[in-house]
C-alpha cells in the first residue's frame, strides 16, 4: 500500500512539472514572437532602412485606432511604433541583434534570462500581466499639472512659448510603451524652451475635461492658449515636428542680399529692432524659431543661410564668420549693429539674455499702453525712478529734422534713470492734449514726466521753447535734465493720463476673420480626428439646424398646395397687369387699375368690406382723355384708403354694362324698355361706383357743355331735384325713378348725338367732381344687384 501511493504521489510530481515545461516553453515562443521587431515589421534581419520604413508605413496606416477599429488595433500599432524606433536606430539594432536588448536602460547581462523573468513575473501575477502599470516615475511629479496651474500660469506663459502636454492614467498600459519616446523628445524639446505638462485623468478630471481629452495615452500642444491634438505615431520626430507646426508662420523672415536692406530699414514702420540669425543650415532651426516666438512683440528676426550664395554680399559687409552661429541686432542705425553675439553652441538663455538687453528701440515710439508701461513703470522705491522724456512731434516731413536731432540727443546721454521716446501727436491726441493742457503745438514739444500710479496719474514738466533740434536746444534739456536728477521736486504740474491707443491692432474685420479662420480649422480637426463624444454637441445643434429649416420649408410647401391654381394665378398677375398714370404736371399721381378678367375677382368680386371701387367706362379712342379728366376730378378723392380707381374699356368688353343694367331691370320693367335700353351700347364716358361686399353701386351719366348746355343744365337741375325727392321714399320707388330717368338721359343723348360728334371727348366728366361729392356724402342712389355678371373678353371671342 505505501509503495503504491508513492508511485501516485510521484506521478502526480510528473504532471505537474510537465504542464510547468509546457506553459514555459509557451510563453518562452510567445516572448520571442511578440517582442521581435523584425517579426513585428514583417521583414527579415538583413532589411535595409528604407525597406523597414516601407514597412512602418504600410502597418500604421494599416493598424492606425482610428481607422483600424479591430479591439487589438491600439496594442498592434503601439507595437509597430516601437518596433520601427528599435529598427530605424542603427545603435539600438545592433544593440538587439547582439544581446536582444530593446531598451538603451538594460543592461547586456539582464537580457540573456529576459523570457525566463518575463514568464516568472507573469506566474507570480505582476502588474504587467494584467497590464497593470509601473510605478510613476519620480521625474514625472515636476510636471504635473492642476486645473489652477494650466488656468493661472500655462495658458498665460503660453502666448510666449509652446506646451507638450501629455495626458496619461493609471490604469494606461499603452501609455507604457510611448515612455521612453516621451523621455527623449522631453529631453531635446525642454532646453529649447518647450513647455512640459502631465494631466492624469483620474486625478483631475475637470482639467482634461477643459482639455477635451476622454482617453490615455493622448498629447496635447497649446499655444496662444489654443489647444491642438497630436494625431500621429509617438516617434520623437513626429512630436518634434508636431511643435513646429504649432507656431505662427513668418516668425523668421528669411534674407539674402536682395531684401536685407529693405528688412533692417523697415525699423521705422515696425517700431521694433531687427536680429540678424547666421547659420550654415538651410531650414531655420527650431530653437531660433522659438526665440523669435517669445520675442515676436519687441523685435523682428530674420535667417541669413551662410551655405548658399545668396548671402555672399552681406556676410563680407558684417565680416561674418562662417564657422559658428551669429546673432546681429540692429536698431535706428541700419550700418552698424549695436550688439553682435557669436557661439559654437547657441544655447537658449544666451539669446534670451541678448535680446531682452535690446528689446527696444533707442527712442521708441509710444503705439500702445502696453509699451507705455514698459518703457516709463510706475515708481516703486526712490532708487528705482525712472523718467521717460517725451518728444511730441508729428509725421509729417517738417517734423524730420527735429526728431532726427532728439534721437541724436538720446544716444549721446541714455542713462539707467532715463528712457527717451516719441509721439505721433495725430495718432495719441489724448495723451497729448492732457500733457499740453489743451493747447495745439505748432512745433515739437519736449515733456518730462515720471508715472505715480498705474491709474495714470504722473508728474511732469514741459521744456520751454519747445523742441527745433538746434543746439541750443539741446543745451537747455540737458540742463533741464541735471537739475532733475539733483532736486526731484522739479516737476511741478500733475495730470491722470488717458490710456494709449493701440496703433498696431489690427481692424475688426481682420480680427474677424482670423478668428473665423482659427473656428473653422478646429472643427476640420475635430470632424477629422474627435470621438463622438466630443462631436454629439455640434452634430445635434448642426441636425436642430436642418431640421428646423427643411420642416419650415416643408409646411410652407403643403400649405401653397391648398390655394387652388385660379387664385395663385389672380394673385401673381394682378400686380403684372396694373397701370399706374404718373400726372406730375399738374396734380401729382394717381394709381388706376385696368379692369380685366385677371383682376376681375379682387377689385370687384372679392374687395374688402368698406371700399368702393370707381369704375370708368371708356374707348381705346377716348382712352387717353378721358383718364386724365378722370384723373384730374377725382384726385382730391385720392387720399382714401377705402377708394379705389380703375377703368373698363367698352371695346374689349361690350357686353358687361349691359348685363349689369339687365340684372336691375329683370322682373321691373317690360321687355320694351330692355331692348330699348341694349340698343344704345355707348357706354362711354359712364362712371360706376361699386361695392363688391354688398352688390350695389352708384351710376354716373356723362353730361355735354358748349351747345347743348341749357338743355343739359335743365336736365341735370331735374335730375338733380328728382333724386333729392327720392330719399324720402322706398328703396323700390327710387330705383323706377332712376331707370325713367335713365331713359330719358338715353333719349337726350340720341337727339343731341349729331351735334356730340363736334364736342371734345373729356367733357363727358365736366360734372364728375360733384358726384365724388356725393357719393362721399352717402346721398346717391344705391342700384342693387343679386350677384355681378361675369367678365368676358368680347374680342378674344369675336
């Protein structure tokens, strides 16, 4: 029994470490293939640097998480990355090929049992077998960022220099593989002048919120407080180029011996000195590009490239030596710098200490209050007062030999206590005016003035004499000068100076423009390269958008659909057809409106309640005529808005009097009287006064003068007698009376048409004004009618 159980308890020991051999050997393969970068690539040992970078591009495109949306993109093309930075390194491949060692940190004797640790830390659970990451390094604490500090020092200190910023987690096992590509651009970048952050997201998530940053491992460039993504593999390159792209354009202007003359004399317009940058490179270096990004607001850089021909000119003129990098400053001296600095290796605080001692100008113009307070600070304590002597001059060429004498004056007596500048009294009449006290300068001005507080209140005094730039003149300030800094009592007058204007801003529309410029390349970016996330605000207000617009658009279209064809076309036409007679000679203008099948329906059939339209009956013969004595009677009536004008031509439309009169008389009057009636068709000359809304109207009968006067006066004094009696009785009354009256007018007017051929047309409406009277007053007969003939175009049928 105890033989047998010894026999089971060793073959249990057998199991056990054949199972223990068989997950060794498995993650021994495992190691070697995941850890190849030869195997990673897809190229054999003996490739060459242009077959592995193929290679690299190919399986990043390929792999690249936001293309590639397979859940191991992420691991594979962080694998590529640092395959293809172990590869494109010839020491760090040699270094591989040797010993296996992938990184520069391990030394050759740890990576001879490398699978065997690997496997060993696994079994035991360490942190890299659940992707757990390493401890953070200590030299990362330095740079880690809070939503105070990024707030209150990195996007102010931003406007001067770029930021790097790379957002990380804890639970980040990618961001372990980009580490040492971050140690190394951190190492080239930081001397140069690149700011440096680490945002955690699980530490301060308000920060990488404010960021637009929801995932590890990401970088984030920020300059002029604008925040950009890095969109590329993490090499060192990439990230040194992605810093570049982040400044301005046209920091560096590059000269040669065409334009060097034009950039250093450009002094004058600028209002700042000009730095001269000699290399033997031909791409401006980065760290000149940075300097001139800190600087950009006090000084103007330009790049000589000492490797072409042409700068030959120009490197004998300066004697330049070719052999080390050179910096030249210039200021109002064009010929000679006033500061030259040479060096083997340029380094960072060499040239910030060079230009900060040469920001200015010698005698600067005041163009902003920014400036102001730089030149001419506020005093602290009495050891450090500074004076700013002032020069009040003007643009124009009269003002030159003056100002050329000042600045003469300046660089032969520039002491610590004194700053000297100008001022365009045109472009600063403010300041001006509050120093002279309101009193216009005919001459230059020379003012002495030392600031109190930074609300604007100084002290100062005005040289007497003003300023000619004689050397009297310069006597006297000289003089003015010493007895300053001997008694500092000597200014005696007080002011509160207004704040400066800013010359160089740009206009608004420029503004506007970069500004809309600056919108449209974020959200380029963010469409291109942003998690959905970040995009659901835009794209829902972009979708409100359209949907508001195409559901309006919509409703409009249903809703024209509803209006039938006849009224659509009544609308769109009636203002097609109208007639307006401009009488501007003798009463103005007046707006009559043809009668026509178009606008039929709304001046008649369907006019609004209350108005009344004044229809005139004529001829194409008697159209001119009688339009404008139709014009000239009723223009005092114009001014209402419940009368409307219009005509009808007999001509074209014969028959329609004829059956409005027909539609009074039917069951009234006998069949004699009707045919009678159709027998006289000249309507001409009639007028009508209609109310659509209630089917009635008014009739005006043309009237003769001349030969026929009396007759035509007895029978208007009639008719007029006939109608006053008529108020008094019926409604039916009035109208037998008016239709035995319209028979007799008709009868007058056949006995008298042999002598109306010799009467002028117009005449018919000598009595018109006095009907408007009328018919404004209310006391004209009413003729009713049960519905309004139909308009028919008597020519179109004949």
């Amino acid at each position: 029994m105890r033989v047998w159980r010894t026999s089971r308890q060793s073959g249990k020991c057998a199991a056990f470490l054949a199972i223990f051999m068989l997950i060794l050997s498995a993650e021994l393969v495992k190691t070697a293939s995941e850890y190849d970068p030869y195997y990673t690539l897809g190229v054999s040992r003996s490739a060459s640097q242009a077959e592995i970078k193929r290679a690299y591009k190919r399986l990043a495109r390929e792999w690249h998480p936001d293309k590639n949306k397979d859940p191991n993109a992420e691991d594979m093309f962080i694998r590529i990355s640092k395959s293809y930075e172990i590869l494109s390194n010839e020491e760090r491949r040699s270094n591989f090929d040797r010993f296996g060692q992938k990184d520069e940190n391990q030394h050759f004797g740890q990576s001879q049992h490398h699978g065997f640790r690997s496997f060993h830390s696994s079994f035991y659970f360490d942190e890299s077998f659940f992707h757990f990451p390493r401890n953070r390094d200590f030299s990362d604490s330095k740079y880690m960022l809070r939503l105070a500090q990024f707030n209150n020092e990195v996007l102010p200190d931003s406007h001067k220099r770029p930021y790097l910023i790379k957002v990380t987690s804890e639970w980040c096992f990618a961001c372990i593989h980009i580490e040492p590509v971050w140690k190394e651009t951190v190492q080239e970048l930081e001397p140069l002048g690149v700011g440096i952050g680490i945002v955690d997201l699980g530490f301060d998530r308000a920060l990488a919120k404010q960021l637009g940053a929801y995932r590890a491992p990401s970088i984030i460039g920020v300059v002029n407080g604008k925040v950009t993504f890095f969109h590329q593999a993490v090499v060192r390159e990439f990230l040194r180029q992605f810093v570049e792209d982040l400044l301005p354009q046209k920091l560096v202007m590059k000269i040669t011996d065409d334009n060097y003359m034009a950039f250093l004399e450009n002094w004058h317009v600028e209002n700042k000195p000009r730095v001269l940058l000699f290399d033997q490179v031909p791409i401006v270096p980065l760290l000149y590009k940075l300097t001139a990004f800190a600087f950009r607001d006090y000084v103007r850089f330009g790049f000589v490239d000492q490797s072409g021909t042409s700068s030959t000119r120009l490197l004998l003129q300066f004697n330049i030596n070719t052999y080390a990098p050179t910096m030249l400053l210039f200021k109002e001296d064009t010929v000679k710098p006033v500061d030259i600095i040479q060096a083997r290796g340029m380094k960072r605080q060499m040239m910030n200490e060079f230009v900060s001692n040469n920001k200015f100008l010698q005698v600067p113009r005041l163009v902003s209050q920014q400036l102001f307070d730089e030149l001419c600070p506020v005093k602290q304590f009495h050891r450090r007062r500074k004076y700013c002597v002032l020069l009040i001059t003007g643009d124009d060429p009269a003002y030159l030999a003056a100002n050329k004498a000042f600045l003469d004056f300046a660089s032969a007596n520039s002491k610590d206590v004194l700053r000297f500048a100008y001022v365009y009294q045109r472009q600063q009449q403010p300041l001006c005016q509050a120093l002279l006290q309101n009193q216009g300068a005919h001459s230059a001005q020379v003012v002495i003035l030392e600031r109190r507080s930074q609300t604007g209140k100084v002290l100062y005094r005005s040289v007497s004499g003003g300023w000619n730039g004689s050397e009297e003149d310069k006597y006297h300030l000289h003089e003015q000068l010493e007895l300053l800094q001997k008694d500092p009592t000597y200014l005696t007058s007080d002011a509160t100076l207004p704040e400066l204007n800013n010359e160089m801003a740009p206009i608004f529309i420029i503004r506007w423009m970069n500004a809309a410029y600056d919108y449209m390349l974020q959200i380029y970016d963010d469409l291109l390269y942003s998690n959905w996330r970040e995009m659901m605000p835009i794209l829902s207000l972009i979708f409100s958008a359209l949907f508001i617009v195409f559901g309006t658009v919509i409703i409009q279209a249903f809703s024209v659909q509803r209006k039938t064809l006849k009224d659509l076309r009544e609308s769109l036409e009636s203002y097609c057809s109208r007639l307006t007679l401009k009488l501007t000679k003798t009463f103005g203008s007046l707006e009559v409106t043809e009668l026509t099948g178009i606008t039929y329906t709304s001046n008649l059939v369907k006019l609004r309640p209350g108005h009344i339209n004044v229809l005139l009956v004529l001829t194409n013969a008697s159209k001119s005529a009688l339009l404008r004595k139709f014009a000239k009677e009723v223009f005092s009536f114009s001014g209402s808005e419940t009368l409307h004008f219009s005509f009808l031509n007999a001509d074209k439309h014969r028959h329609w009097m004829s059956s409005l009169l027909r539609l009074d008389r039917d069951g009234a009057q006998s069949q004699s009287h009707s045919d009678d009636e159709e027998e006289s068709s000249n309507y001409m000359g009639y007028v009508l006064a209609l109310n659509g809304h209630k089917k009635y109207f008014c009739l005006f009968r043309p009237v003769f003068t001349g030969d026929d006067g009396s007759d035509s006066s007895s029978d208007t004094s009639f008719s007029s007698d006939s109608r006053r009696k008529s108020r008094s009785k019926s409604r039916s009354s009035s109208h037998s009376r008016s239709r035995s009256r319209s028979r007799e007018d008709g009868s007058s007017s056949r006995r008298g048409s042999s002598r109306a051929t010799s009467i002028e047309v117009h005449h018919k409406l000598d009595r018109l004004g006095l009907w408007m009277e009328r018919l404004m007053e209310g006391t004209l007969p009413r003729i009713r009618v049960p519905a309004w003939p139909t308009l028919f175009d008597d020519t179109a049928e004949g």
